[in-house]
C-alpha cells in the first residue's frame, strides 16, 4: 500500500483508517485521489481481519473539501461526465461495503467531502467541522450524489435549503438536521499544548491555540471512531453485514418488500457458524 501518494491505509487490529491525504488541497479529491481511494476500498473489502472500516482527512482542517475545483475550472461535458461517474462509482462502492463504515468529519466536509461522508453508515464530527453543498456558488449541482442522498438523511425540504443556499453549517446544526450521529468537543480536562503562553504577540497566540485545539479534537476525535468500530467489530460481522443491506435496500423499496428482505436476510443468518456459537454462548452464560 506504500506505493499510494494520496491515500493512506492504517490497520489496526480489526479496524482499518483510510486518510486521504492531501492536507495542502484541505484533502480535495482529483482523479488520482479517487482512484488511489477504489483501490483502498478494495483492499479493505477483502481483507477479512478488518471488521470495521474508518475513513478521514489528514491534517486537522479537513476531511475532504470535495472535488478538485482546479481541475474543474477548464473541463468540458464529456471530462465532467467521466470525473462524475468515477466519483460516483467509488463512493457507491463505499456505500455498498459489507463493512460498516464511519467517517471521522474533521474540519471541512465540502461539496464532494460531504457526499463521501454521506456515503458511510455513520457520521461522527469534531466540534470544529463544517459541512455543506456549495456547488451551486460555483455554477454546478451537486454531482457526487448529494441531491440524492441528502434528501433521504435530513428530507427533501432541507435538502434544498442546503444545497439551493450552498451555505456551510456547524457540527451542531448538522447533527440536529441528523446529517452527523455524534459531535466530539473538547472539555476542561483536555491538555492544550504547552507552547501557548499568554505573554506572547495575540495574534499569534490566538493562531497556535486554535491549531492546538484543532489538533486535541482531531486525536479525541479518532479515538472515539476507534471505539465505536470496537463496539460494532465485537458483534457478528455476517449479522452486521447483512443488516446494513437490508438498511440500504429498505430505504429504496416499499414497506412490505422491506419486510420480505429482512425475513429472507435473518433466516439466511442461521446457516452461519457465528450465529449458533454467539446464541450457545449466550445460553451458557446464563447457567453459571
């Protein structure tokens, strides 16, 4: 995986972090990112160690400030409709994962950042985040499925607020919308780094405390992915699998297809060694 310029792939134990990074673009997706990320997306797929998948920006200002608006400003239809389509075919991808998937927002999730962290089965944000669809500031529609699955997480009339405004909103906002599961702050208790003292130029100060707090965020917030993935590993990953398809396919049917799917789902579940041992253990545990 060493050969990948934009995208690193970390394991650890039985959860792999997947960072884009291109801290220097606020971590924007150009054509080399998105397809370095099919790749990482493919590693990770069949790699049955990792149980659970996180993915996140490097740096501590952003996730993914979304597509590559350099590259954008000069292309024609035709290119415009190619960088979409792979776009949209890893993030479908990531979406269709039968590992769950969480994305660590942290600091900017634009445009394209967004629509990537709408494709994973949870959100959690640092308190510093801020997300949104600015595309129509920029002449475009979302493209990267945002006027599809936003409105299916926040509802269409909200939906068209964000994306016919393209205005940014805070972590806060973003969770009360339901757009993010789990906003991680800093308290009293967590340490500051030491080289900020008040005796120097204000200014400066304020810029070294600000990337301080950034920093701290940043750490508490991977640790709180990290713990959540641990949560969600130590259960049967054939169960977990098979639930967030029947999540994605309900969303997309009638109720009572929805409802066949999940009995044909659960009753499939019983074939798999992972569900009489967990059940035995279970019962077990009782008798003691």
């Amino acid at each position: 995986m060493s050969n990948m310029k934009y995208i690193q792939v970390e394991p650890q134990e039985d959860v792999a972090i997947i960072r884009i990074n291109r801290p220097e673009a606020l971590n924007a997706m150009n054509t080399d990112v998105i397809s370095e990320l099919s790749r990482a997306i493919d590693i990770v797929g069949v790699d049955d160690g990792i149980k659970v998948v996180i993915i996140t920006g490097a740096g501590d200002r952003s996730f993914c400030a979304g597509a590559d608006i350099s590259y954008m400003v000069d292309i024609d239809p035709m290119t415009a409709e190619r960088y979409a389509s792979s776009a949209q075919s890893v993030l479908n991808k990531i979406e269709k994962l039968e590992k769950p998937v969480i994305a660590a927002v942290n600091g900017f999730a634009l445009g394209g950042g967004c629509e990537l962290a709408m494709v994973c089965d949870l959100r959690i944000a640092s308190s510093n985040a801020k997300l949104g669809q600015p595309e129509v500031t920029i002449g475009i529609p979302p493209g990267w499925g945002g006027t599809q699955r936003l409105m299916r997480i926040v509802g269409p009339a909200k939906a068209k607020e964000l994306v016919f405004t393209g205005k940014m909103i805070t972590a806060d906002e973003a969770f009360q919308i339901g757009l993010v599961n789990k906003i991680v702050s800093l308290n009293s208790e967590d340490e500051l780094s030491p080289e900020i003292s008040a005796g120097e130029n204000d200014k400066e100060n304020e810029k070294a405390r600000a990337k301080s707090i950034a920093k701290q965020l940043n750490i508490k917030l991977i640790a709180e992915c990290i713990s959540m993935a641990k949560e969600i590993a130590k259960n049967s990953s054939n169960a977990v699998k098979v639930s967030k398809m029947l999540i994605n396919r309900g969303m997309d049917t009638d109720l009572d297809t929805g409802l066949r799917l999940e009995i044909y789902g659960w009753a499939l579940c019983f074939a798999h060694e992972d569900r009489k041992k967990m059940m035995t253990t279970f019962l077990n545990k009782g008798k003691k």
